[in-house]
C-alpha cells in the first residue's frame, strides 16, 4: 500500500533552547528565510504524502497560522506588485492538506504517535519528527518508503553518533545487513554509552503500520516517564520484524542550540543569493577567532 499519509509531533516544550520557546514554538524557529517546521513539511510532500497531522499542545498557534492561508497579506503583496514572494507564500497553504490534533500532556512520543488513530484509521504512515530537518540529495523519507514497499516492514531511520552521545536517541542493535538496510533485532531508549548495543541512533524518521497503535496502548511509561515510541517499536520488533535504513545526508536537532545554529550556517551556504556573503563573513570570524588565539598564547 502507497504511504499517503504523515504524522509530525509537535507539542514539545522546547526546553533545550529556551528561553527563545517561552512564547514561540521551537517548530516556527526561523531557519534562513523558512520556519523548521516548513522544511519538514516539505520533505514529506516531496516524498508523496498528501495529508498531513501535526500534533500540536498549548502556545502552538502559530503553526496552524503559518499554513493557513492569510488574505491580507496576499492583497498587500498583490497590491504592491511583488507576484513572485506572492506566489511563495501562496504555495505554503496549498501544499497539502494539513489537519491539527492537541496533545493535552506531554506524555512522550509514543503518545503523540497515539493521538493520531482517528486520523491514520489502518493506514501506513510516515512519521517525521517536527524538530529534526534532514537535508540530502535524495529524500530520506522516500528512500524509508522504498524499504517498506519492498520489506512490508516497519522502518526507522538512523545513522552512526558518538558513542558519548547514545543516552540521548534510541538505539537499534543491528542484525543481518544489505548495503545501508539493516535487520532490527532490538532497540533500546536512550542507553547508557557502557550498554548501548551500537551506536546507531534513529533519527526522527519512521514508517509505521496501524498495528503499532494496539502496541501503543499497552505500554507503560519508560525513560523520562513518558510512553515512549521505541518501547512500542521494540515489541513489534519481536512480532512483526522491523527495518532501519542508514539515512545519507545531515540531520539537524533545531532543539538543540548547536544543531539550530549548524542549520542556520549550512542550510544558509546552500543558498546561491547568501553563500558569498556568507563565507566571506565566515572567514573574517575565523580569521579573528585565530588572532585572539594566538593573543592568548602570547599572554601565556
């Protein structure tokens, strides 16, 4: 069965990067000239996914407005002649047809991922993360659909952390292999670095069967206290088989103040109007960065 359908979790706190997501979620963060939210919306349409939910919680208006289509800002755009940022800004509210539920706690992923049945009914569905921008050539949400199209399987998307970093993800232990798809043979939340099975971190893309609500339903709370994804995913690990695909290209944690700040820079570079500018900028920052070091060597 084609995936049509995608879930973004969106009701995050956003605590790592406060105090910017005291009043703003972290998902409308600007990155360039986009908020994260758009780049991932726009993954999930360039991979074929016609009707997205995101699941938002409190203080999370400003997504639905974002893709909301705003009549006066189109008249003044029109009125002022500027028919290209026109046509822009038209094309965020027509480029799928986004529905919104609330998470009414924060409860985990697993939960979030469970708010979502009515809308999934016995779909497959795809399932991307609303802090995590993944950035390569080829769509790393399309190549996890190859993978379920040919395996029937669920999937997860991950790649290689450092090993100091496992506590931080879920970790799969990793079976039999083929090129960059692997089989799963069992999956951990956010390990200790001494009992991780790998360091292969699943990087907030999944392609998910409806049988992963019935499993949704009967667990308990894990790391965090909250329902975790991955404790769902590790009994239909067991059950069903389950798939990860080692996905190319970067992956950014807008969550994160170094992963938003890495977005900004490199998403930025990828701009022809900005990427002169901007290495030059960069180069002056080194060059100073270098002259205080070799101040401070002197000082010494």
């Amino acid at each position: 069965m084609k995936i049509k359908k995608a879930v973004i979790p969106a009701a995050g706190l956003g605590t790592r990067i406060l105090p910017a997501t005291k009043a703003q979620p972290k998902e409308m963060l600007p990155i360039v000239d986009k908020p994260a939210i758009q780049y991932i919306v726009e993954e999930a349409v360039q991979a074929g996914i016609e009707n997205i939910l995101i699941v938002t919680g409190r203080n999370k208006k400003s997504i639905e407005d974002h893709f909301d289509k705003s009549v006066e800002l189109e008249q003044t755009l029109f009125e002022k002649e500027k028919l290209e940022l026109l046509s822009e800004i038209q094309s965020i509210s027509n480029m799928a047809n986004i529905h919104y539920i609330r998470q009414k706690e924060p409860l985990g992923l697993g939960h979030a991922i469970l708010c979502a049945e009515p809308f999934i009914g016995d779909e497959p569905f795809a399932v991307l993360l609303g802090d995590d921008i993944m950035n390569s050539e080829t769509s790393a949400l399309l190549e996890m659909m190859q993978v379920f199209e040919a395996t029937n399987k669920q999937v997860v998307g991950v790649q290689q952390v450092p090993q100091a970093d496992v506590g931080k993800y879920g970790i799969i232990a990793a079976g039999t292999q083929h090129n960059r798809t692997y089989q799963v043979s069992d999956l951990v939340e956010k390990p200790s670095p001494n009992n991780a099975p790998s360091n292969m971190a699943i990087m907030g893309r999944y392609i998910l069967k409806p049988s992963i609500f019935e499993v949704l339903q009967t667990i308990e709370r894990g790391a965090g206290n909250e329902y975790q994804l991955t404790d769902a995913l590790r009994k239909m690990c067991l059950q069903e088989g389950l798939m990860a695909l080692e996905l190319k290209g970067d992956r950014y944690d807008i969550g994160d103040k170094f992963g938003y700040m890495k977005a900004i820079v490199e998403l930025g570079l990828q701009r022809e109007e900005l990427r002169p500018q901007l290495l030059a900028y960069l180069d002056i920052l080194l060059q100073k960065e270098l002259g205080k070091e070799k101040l401070r060597k002197r000082v010494v």
